[in-house]
C-alpha cells in the first residue's frame, strides 16, 4: 500500500514522502493517526504544490536569516549587572538578558532560543556570543557586561 506522509514518521519517512507500507500498518495506525493519506493520483498533486510552497518559504526564511545576521555582525550589546568587589557579577547574564538588551538597545528581534551560549556569563567584560538563525546561518554578537557602578 502506498500513502504518502504529512508528518514525520521515524524510520519511515519525512512529511511528503511517499512510502509503500503494509496494508495493516496503513490502514490501521497511519491513516486513523493522520500521519498519511493514501497515495491517489489527486494526492500526488496536491503534495507536489505543498513541496514547492515549502521550498519557496524556506528559502525567504534563509535571506531573512541572512539580513539579519549582516546587521548583528557588528553591534554591541552592553548589559549592566551587580558585581561583587572584583569582576564577579551576583547573579550571572542568560540568553534572555541578551535577548531583551538587542531589542531595547537595536530592535532587533532575536528569539533567546537561537542565542547559543555556552554557559551563563558570571564576570565582567566583553564576551562573543553566537546566534544560530537558520541552521545554515549565524552571527555572533559581542556582549558588554558592566558593573553598574561603571
């Protein structure tokens, strides 16, 4: 039986694929499941267009990624935080702090998930942290942490 995916199925396929299953399978987990419809001819279609619609999207979603990584290339972010005695900050600066300090200080948008850090920053001074837009772009950014008595 052949049915084509509309949802990622592990060791099957990805949503589009068109796969000969067993009848049983098909019939009774895939369909029912929607994670497949039968393949008919007037299916092929409609997934040929989906397939074309998609790959069009992505490739407006990369030059976006990559608009926006031209502008991150070169800004600076400055975060203020409490520091002990020596650089040491009390608490430390997240993705989320970076996140909100490149909207408030650029408007720029950046989600704090594709704000790829290490691990939280705990001193003062400038750091690269780097930002994975799409998974074949990326910017890094550097960040500025100040002492709030600076």
């Amino acid at each position: 039986m052949k049915v084509i995916l509309t949802r990622d199925v592990k060791d099957l396929g990805k949503a589009g694929d068109v796969a000969n299953v067993a009848e049983g399978y098909g019939r009774n987990y895939l369909i029912p499941r929607k994670l497949a419809i039968l393949a008919v001819e007037g299916a092929m279609g409609n997934i040929e267009k989906k397939k074309k619609f998609l790959e069009i999207k992505g490739e407006h979603l990369v030059a976006e990624a990559r608009e926006i990584a031209e502008k991150l290339e070169d800004i600076k972010v400055v975060i203020k935080g409490k520091a002990g005695t020596g650089t040491k900050l009390y608490g430390s600066v997240t993705a989320q702090d970076v996140a909100e300090a490149l909207m408030k200080q650029h408007h720029i948008s950046v989600d704090k998930r594709k704000i790829h850090m290490t691990d939280h920053i705990k001193n003062t001074g400038t750091f690269e942290v780097p930002i994975k837009l799409h998974h074949d772009v990326s910017a890094n950014i550097h960040v500025e942490v100040i002492s709030e008595q600076e």
